[in-house]
C-alpha cells in the first residue's frame, strides 16, 4: 500500500513514508562538489590532457551518482513525476518540490567498492542519488504529495494559476546528471 505525506510534513524518515519538503537543503551542490573533484582527479590522472572535460565529468557522474529517470506527465490541473528506484529504500532519498522543479537527493546505500569520494560520511559505500527535473508549469507546493510503493515513485503536483507571461514560458526538460542525458536514460 503506497504512502503518501503532503509537502512541508516534517516527516522523520522510515521504512513508511517518503520524506517530501520545500528545501533541497545544500546536499545537490555537495554533491556536485564531489563530481567536480572526482572530474579533476580523472584529468590529472589522464596527464592534464585539455578538451576532455564532458567526458571527464560524465565518467566522475557514472561513478558517483545513482542513474535516475524521471517522467513527467501533464494534465489540465497537475503535473506527475514518476520514477522507477528499484532496489532503494524509502530512507535512501528524499524528494523536494518547489514551484517550478522537482529534486530527488540521497544516498543509495547499495553494497560496492569504497570510491573514497565520500563527505561528512555520505555514500561511502554506494553512490549519491541527485536528479533535478524543472516543471513546465508552476505548482502549488503545500498541495504536492509522494507516495513509493513497489520500486515507484510518484509525486503528484497540482499546478498552481499562471500569469500569461508564465503560461507562455516553454517546458523545461529534465536538468539531471549527463550520464542521464548521453545515454539517454
């Protein structure tokens, strides 16, 4: 049976409930602190050979960040972020909504080798999670809700009335990892 917290829930995080609030906090630009050490140290290991910096970052992305896909899909009064995270646990992630992004952060805590990248005692054993999707329409935050059940995460978002000015600005697409992007995921 799905879970499901309304936004700005001050939600401890358990084996029952989706942790879901208005504040990504500072974790997303840790993070991508860690990617762009991670980045440097493969172009000093690669001699400071110049003009492989994508691929620098992408191959630091693939080892630090938990491959995330999420969908967005549209209706006439709410958008639905959807999101398969199979093997990871409710306390693994958390989910902020804000009024025009989504962003799903956290630790996979899944076993492997100890990459050493870890901070303040985070993902030193599995990879971080970190996907920012931007929505193609303004959302009421204290109305969005999560649930997660089976592997599936499901975030519902009424959307919020617009400007004219709002209602033209074209859909974003989902700003998440490279790795994401390049490969197609």
């Amino acid at each position: 049976m799905p879970i499901e917290v309304r936004a700005g829930t001050k939600v401890r995080k358990s084996r029952r409930h989706v942790k879901i609030t208005n504040d990504p906090g500072d974790r997303p630009g840790r993070i991508l602190d860690a990617v762009a050490r991670r980045a440097y140290e493969i172009f000093e290991n690669r001699g400071r050979v110049r003009g492989h910096d994508l691929d620098d970052w992408i191959q630091a992305e693939s080892e630090l960040i938990y491959p995330l896909c999420l969908e967005i899909e549209e209706r006439r009064d709410a958008l639905t972020v959807k999101g398969d995270l199979p093997g990871l646990d409710r306390d693994e992630f958390e989910v902020s909504v804000q009024p025009q992004a989504v962003t799903v952060t956290g630790e996979c805590k899944q076993s492997g080798s100890d990459n050493g990248q870890g901070e303040a005692g985070e993902s030193q054993n599995g990879k971080w999670i970190l996907r920012i999707v931007e929505l193609p329409a303004l959302v009421m935050v204290e109305k969005a809700t999560a649930s997660f059940a089976g592997g599936q995460l499901k975030v519902i978002l009424p959307k919020a009335a617009t400007s004219p000015d709002l209602a033209r600005k074209p859909p974003q697409t989902d700003m998440g990892s490279a790795v994401a992007a390049k490969s197609g995921i």
